[in-house]
C-alpha cells in the first residue's frame, strides 16, 4: 500500500514537473516570439515612423469585417483619403501568413472614396496575420510624374548572418530604367524565390540592388548583389545582358557577366554564356571569406536616397559595362550553354530558364578550383568551360570560325562533359589543347564514349582568328552567322556520314545521340517540356548534331577506311571547320547523294506539333449560357451579353469541354483563371445596341421572356478555327422588329474575338444604326480614339477579380458618333441592312500576365493601338 501510494505520488510529481516545464517552454517561446515581432517593429518605425504604427482599433474593425472590403481614413476631413486598409484576399499569398491586413498610405495624393489604390505612388504595409504588427512594407514611386511605376522598393526584417553584421530592416531596390513599367512580384508581400522568380519581369533594362541599414552609421549599405543590371540592346523587353557585382560598398568580390547572344523574338530569359570572375585577392583557402583588394573608384558609383536615408556607393549603371572591361581578375571562368538548355542542374521542381544569366558550376578539380558565382548553377554537363588560372591582364576572347565558336584567351583549361540523355553520366567529353602556349587553343581531342580516354583527336586552324569584343553587338556578330547556317551543314554531314558507314558495314550507322534526336528528345530522363526546348532550339539541334558528328567521323576512322585521299582533304577541311566540304568529301568518296529529307523539312516533322484542338466552345454547361475560346482567351454570351474570361497567359488550356466540372469560375481557384467581368444589365464587353431613327434598342434580354428572342448554332469547327452564330429576333420597334445575327469567331492562339454583325428587316424607310457597348468599371480610366477604331478601359471592379482590361475594335470609316450612358460606354456605327460589321473584342487580366508588376492603363492601350 505503502509503494503504491510513493509510486503514485511520483506518478503526480512527475505530471506536474512536465507540464510546469511545458508551460514554462510555451512562455519563453511567446515571450521570445513577441520580443522578435517588437524588434521587428522598432526597425520599421525606425524607418516609417507614425505609418506603421497600426491602429489597434483599426485592426480589429478591418479584420472583422468582410475579407478584402476597403476601408478608407479621411484623418483631415478634406474628403479626400490619405489611408486605405483591407485583408488582401489574393490568392496568391500563402496560407502560412492569412489573415493578411494591408495598410496603404497615398504618398502622392490621389487616392479617391471607393477607388483602388495604386503601384506607382503609394506605401502599401502588410500586417501578417492580422496581429497589429507589421511585417513588409512595399514602397512604389514613380520618380518623372508620369503615373507609372519607376521604382520599387522591399523593406523586410532580417537576423544578422554571415552577409549582415547587424539585426534590423532590409531593403532590395528594383529600378525600372527602361519604362515598360515591368518589376517584381510578391507573395506575402515579400519575395519567394520560387515561385516569385517565375512571375518578376528581371528583364529589359533594369537594375535591382540588395540594401541593410546600418542603425550605428544610418545609412544603407548596398552589398551582396551590388548591383543587378539588365540591359535590352533594342528596347524589344529582352535583355541581352546582365551583370551580377558581389561585394560591400565600394568592395568588389565577384562577377557573373552573362548575354544572350542570339535573341529569338519574344523568348525571354535565353542567356547563351557567361563570364565568371574572382576579384584580386580571391584565394582558394578563404574563398568567400578571402581578402578582398579590388575596390570601385569613386566615378564609377553613386549614391541613392532610400526613405530620406543616404546609401552607401553602388557600380555606376551608365558606366558599368566600360569600367568592368578594364578589370583584372584573380580568376575567370568562361561558361557556354552549349545546348541552350540554361536550367537549374537536376532540379524537377526548378526548370525555368535562369533569369540571373549563366550561373557556372563550381570546378573542383585539383589544380582547376573555381568557386560557384550564385545559385542555382547550371551544372557541370553540356556547358563549355574556359577557366583562366591567373589572368595576366583585362579579359581577351576571340571568335575561330575553324570551331565555330567564341573562346576567352589564355584558357588553362577548356572543357565539355557531355551528357546527352540526361542520366548525369558522363557520354563524351571534349578537351581543347593550346600546344604552343600563345593563348590560342588550336588542338581538340574527344572522348567519344565517356570512359575518360581521347578516340579522336584533330588540330585547329588558328589563321583567321580574331578578336571580338565582350559586347551583345560583337558577339552576336560574330555567332548569329553560325546559328543560323551551321545547323544545316552539321544535318548534311552527318547524312552523307551516315551512308558512308553503313557501306562500310551494315549497322555502323547506328549512333544513341542520332536515336535521341529522331525520337524528338523523348527519353524516360527527358521531361517533355525540356525535350520540347531542345528540339525547337536550333542551337541545341547544332550542339546534338555536332555529337553525331564527331561520333561517326571517330567511328569511319576506327572502320578500317584508308583511303589517303579522303582522309587528306577531309581532314584538312575539318581542321578548318569547313562543314560543308567534309560533307562534299564524303559524298564524292562514298557516292552518298543527297539526303532523301533536307534539312528545313526534318527539322519542320521532329518540330511538328500534334493535331489537336486550340478552339473549343460549350452551350450545355448552363443553358442560355455559350462559350467559346482559343487555349489563350475566353468569352461567354448570353441573352445579348457578352462577358470575358481571364486566362493566365503562361498556361494554354482550353477550358470549355469540362467547364461543368470545375469549382465555381467566379472565384480564382481552378489554376487556369475566372470569369473576370460583371455585366449586369449592360452590353458587358461587346455586345450590341440596335438605334432605329436615333432610337436605341438593347439588343438583349434580362429577363429569359418577351423580345428579343435568342437561338444559338454553330457554323464552323476546326481543330483551329470557330464560329457561332447568335440570332436575335423581334428586336426594335413592335410593329417593324429586326433581327441581329451576331457571328463570333476565334482561332487558334487568338487573344480576341472578332464579331459580325448583320441587321435585316425592319421598316424599309426607318434609318438604322449599330452601337457596341462596353460596360463602365466603378474605378476605370476610359480611352477612345475613333481615327483608330478603339474604345478601351482600364479598371477595377472587384477584389476578387483585381485590375482587367476591355477593349473594342471598331472599323473607323463606319464611326458616327460616341454615346455614353450611365452603365455603358457606346460607339455608335454607320449600318446598313444585310451588310456586315466586323469588330474584335479583347479582355485583359492583370492576375493573367506571367509578369502582372505593374503595367498602366497606358499600356493596355498601345497594346489595342497597335495590335487591333
């Protein structure tokens, strides 16, 4: 009895020790938690002051009241509100931090009642949460007073670290220096590299630099990314170029200097090669912590004002890419996306293209160290690598049309490990030799099959070297030539190759990487959209083919082929890297003939896409409801409205065939987008308005009874192209109606719908006119231009849908006149009984845009100018 009573009096001591050291761990985890979140706090009020100081009663009313509703503060009484606060229900934050509450201050002094704020001017604070403590803080400035963003700035809170000596705010400052009002995109109010990445423009020209404050000093000082720059040589919103700076201040520790050299039109982010750099006093032992030497002059920087407080100096923009040609490094390293496959390495979840440039993999071999410059790298497989040991002065490259390629001088080591399915093995590798040890490399030897010995071996022809230039100009000069022509010739070698080893022996042609290309890249390691790149690249088609080349010509030697005559003039020819003469060689000595299927035409069956429907339509999913659509846009017709759905840009999908399945498209939940438009009791975005003898007679129905009376049929479908037919009857005057047939049409990739429209009947005296209406946003900027044939808006109806665009285009030479009313803007059309008008409707969902940071109204309607 005795031990049984001890036992449970330890029974009872021991719950009570565990759940006073549980209690004991939970206060010091929230004290711990609230002593982080009042730092926190601190510093933005350090920076902000009164701004984010967070109204507890202000919270608690916003947080709640009905998620995303706005709430203005008229703190003056003037009528005009300094403050909007709201929970941003944008689908795009993470669970992890909802309820979020956002506070924006007007810092330019046109915020209205009822009215969205806005990205060029404002201060927009996030409050996780919900909790009163703020968290980010996002400041939009638009610095030439033309009403788009110019400057974004990012103030988070961070732990010092090994880059940060000290607690406090931080601040990443993206500039948009070419104005095509394109920046960078949040969650959460911050920036996750994935899946931020995907949706941040880090394109055009640009500039972004990486900021912490120093509370002891109270300046910014620039380091880490100091600075980014992307550049755009023909203003097209493709960057050509874009330079990396790794250092503190003045302190330089490291440069990635990448280009795209062969710029495909509307293809971002498609960087060929980079320059990697360790800065003077780079040593292995140290790495990032070494000791530094190189610092910036003072005239190659400037200096910034953040918030009223000074920055530290940052590499001159204007004066960056002169001043960086002049440097001597302690280290460089040459890399080339042989493949033009520029990804993250071995990564499934991580595939786009890098915005950063060509992020080298680190070299480990003994004697041959090079440091990772950034993250992610490309990988160590089918790039080419030139690493210059101790670079005796500024970087030199030349271009030798005898390998067709830009090489950096005085290379110790140069390097392809190729591997071209994508198991991470290595298949072949290509060594470059500089035998006299002038700098120029003038001997190739190849490993054929991966197993770390040279099969072939051949000198290069080095007399028509010549220098080019570390520019976009010089080396797209020197290489656009080669892409555009030497993936031909490569086919017909490789073609008259192929004959030439089958006559030798039956099954010799037989080659894994020809197999690999024949197939379209389809391999069990090969995703299809990776596959799909590779085979629409043609410098990727050059890289593959160069394999099968070099393949074949190592195997016809191993044949046993020994005919002088051939081997003379054929290798000769290869030594100069004239293609087309080593393929004339071996069809004069082999008498192989031209291939059955040239080039243009294989290139055009492996690019082939299959059959498919890019056009759908559905009228079953909710009667009277039609909806038709292209894989990029979508509309809907009903009893004489016409609606738009948003569709996000960056996904083709065709939505309509199972449309009654999906969850509700008045919310944004179904990837693919939502029904973006309220319509009400208007024409909504295209719908019509029959004006007999100045008379105007909606041509629809709200109410499914009386006239007019609408019937729907189909007139065409192909795979590509789609029209409907609506017929409206008993539409005008009782006595004398007329009917409006309405044709909508879509094709494939479409982004609009063009509509005819037909009127017949009537009273054969009556005059008969033909307007189309665009329903009014409650927060719009409204556009027309009747010498063009566009009325447009811009605007805001609902923050569950967010900013969209509308458009119409009209023919010109019909406009009579416009006709505003309440609900609706009209233009109003010169008609005539049984002739056609044929007008485009266009809808636009800022949501949709793969870069949604933050285009103007303004360019919502150069867009209707100039592709109407």
């Amino acid at each position: 009895m005795t031990q049984k009573l001890l036992n449970r009096n330890r029974s009872r001591s021991l719950i009570a020790f565990l759940w006073m050291f549980s209690t004991c761990l939970y206060t010091t985890t929230v004290h711990a938690q609230d002593t982080e979140k009042m730092a926190k706090q601190k510093a933005f009020e350090q920076v902000f002051g009164d701004a984010v100081r967070l109204d507890p009663a202000m919270v608690e009313k916003v947080k709640n009241d009905t998620p995303g509703k706005r709430h203005y503060v008229d703190r003056d009484g003037d009528g005009k509100p300094e403050e909007v606060w709201f929970i941003d229900i944008e689908p795009r934050h993470t669970e992890a931090k909802k309820p979020i509450l956002v506070k924006v201050v007007d810092k330019n002094g046109n915020l209205e009642m009822g009215k969205e704020p806005e990205k060029y001017g404002d201060l927009w604070i996030a409050d996780w949460h919900a909790d009163g403590w703020v968290d980010a803080v996002i400041g939009y400035r638009d610095l030439d007073g033309d009403g788009d963003l110019d400057v974004m700035e990012w103030f988070t809170y961070g732990k010092k670290g090994w880059r940060v000596p000290f607690d406090g705010l931080r601040a990443l400052v993206s500039t948009d220096d070419g104005d095509d009002n394109l920046l960078d995109y949040d969650m959460d109010y911050v920036y996750y590299q994935i899946p931020c990445q995907n949706h941040s423009h880090f394109g055009g020209n640009e500039s972004f630099v990486v900021y912490y404050l120093n509370p002891e000093q109270d300046k910014w000082i620039p380091h880490f990314e100091n600075p980014f720059l992307f550049y755009d040589f023909d203003n097209d919103g493709i960057s050509e170029e874009v330079i990396r700076v790794e250092g503190e201040e003045e302190l330089v520790k490291s440069l990635r200097w990448s280009f795209n050299v062969n710029p495909i039109t509307g293809k971002q982010r498609d960087f060929d090669v980079s320059v990697s750099a360790c800065a003077k006093g780079w040593t292995q032992e140290k790495d990032r912590e070494s000791d530094f030497t190189m610092y910036l002059p003072e005239e190659q920087t400037e200096h910034f004002m953040i918030r009223g407080i000074p920055t530290g100096p940052v590499l001159k923009r204007s004066t960056a890419r002169n001043y960086l040609q002049t440097v001597t490094w302690e280290r460089v390293l040459m890399t080339w996306n042989e493949n033009n496959l520029n990804i993250a390495f071995n990564d499934p979840k991580d595939t786009i293209e890098r915005w950063e440039g060509v992020i080298n993999a680190a070299s480990t071999d003994s004697g041959y160290v090079m440091p990772r410059i950034g993250a992610p790298d490309c990988g160590p497989y089918n790039k080419r690598y030139e690493l210059v040991l101790k670079p005796p002065g500024p970087n030199e490259f030349y271009f030798n049309p005898a390998d067709h390629r830009v090489h950096i001088k005085n290379s110790d080591r140069t390097w392809i490990k190729v591997d071209y399915d994508f198991d991470t093995k290595t298949d072949m590798s290509y060594f470059w030799v500089d035998t006299d040890k002038d700098g120029i490399m003038d001997r190739v030897d190849i490993d054929t099959n991966g197993d770390g010995i040279t099969d072939d071996s051949y000198p290069i022809d080095v007399s028509d070297v010549k220098p080019v230039g570390w520019t976009f100009k010089e080396l797209n000069g020197a290489l656009a030539p080669i892409f555009k022509t030497e993936p031909e010739n490569k086919y017909n070698l490789v073609m008259a190759l192929t004959t030439a080893l089958r006559s030798t022996k039956e099954g010799m042609e037989e080659d894994a990487v020809w197999n690999l290309l024949a197939n379209r890249m389809q391999d069990k390691n090969i995703p299809d959209d990776i596959a799909r790149r590779l085979i629409n690249s043609d410098q990727s088609i050059l890289y593959y083919l160069t394999l099968v080349q070099d393949r074949q010509i190592d195997r016809l030697k191993k044949s046993g082929y020994k005919n002088r005559s051939f081997w003379k003039k054929f290798n000769a020819a290869r030594g100069k890297g004239d293609t087309r003469a080593m393929a004339r060689t071996v069809e004069k000595h082999f008498k192989t003939g031209r291939p059955e299927e040239d080039y243009h035409a294989w290139t055009a069956r492996l690019r082939r896409e299959e059959d498919r429907p890019r056009v759908a339509w559905n009228n079953q999913w909710l009667p009277p409801n039609w909806g038709w659509e292209s894989e990029k846009a979508a509309f809907r017709f009903y009893l004489g409205h016409f609606d738009l759905f948003g569709k996000r840009q960056w996904i083709d999908t065709l939505i309509m065939p199972k449309i009654a399945e999906s969850k509700s498209y008045h919310i944004d939940q179904n990837g693919w987008g939502m029904d973006i438009l309220h319509v009400g009791k208007t024409a909504g975005c295209g719908g019509v308005i029959l004006y007999v003898n100045g008379v105007p007679y909606p041509v629809r129905n709200e109410t499914g009874k009386g006239n007019p009376t609408f019937t729907g049929r189909v007139v065409e479908q192909t795979n590509n192209q789609l029209t409907l037919e609506f017929v409206a009857e008993g539409v005008g005057p009782e006595n004398t109606p007329c009917t409006v047939r309405l044709r909508p049409s879509i094709g494939a990739g479409d982004l609009y719908s063009s509509v005819e429209a037909t009127v017949d009947g009537g009273a054969p005296g009556d005059k008969i006119e033909l307007g189309i209406g665009l329903v009014r946003l409650p927060d719009e900027t409204f556009f027309s231009d009747r010498d063009a044939g566009i009325i447009g808006s811009w605007g805001f109806q609902d923050p569950e849908i967010g900013w969209i665009g509308m458009g119409i285009m009209f023919p010109p030479e019909r406009f009579l006149r416009f006709d505003n009313q309440p609900e609706e803007h009209r233009v109003v059309l010169d008609c005539k009984r049984g002739e056609p008008i044929t007008y485009n409707i266009r809808g636009d969902w800022l949501r949709g845009h793969q870069f949604p940071c933050c285009p103007s109204a303004q360019d919502w309607f150069d867009i209707l100018i100039y592709t109407r």
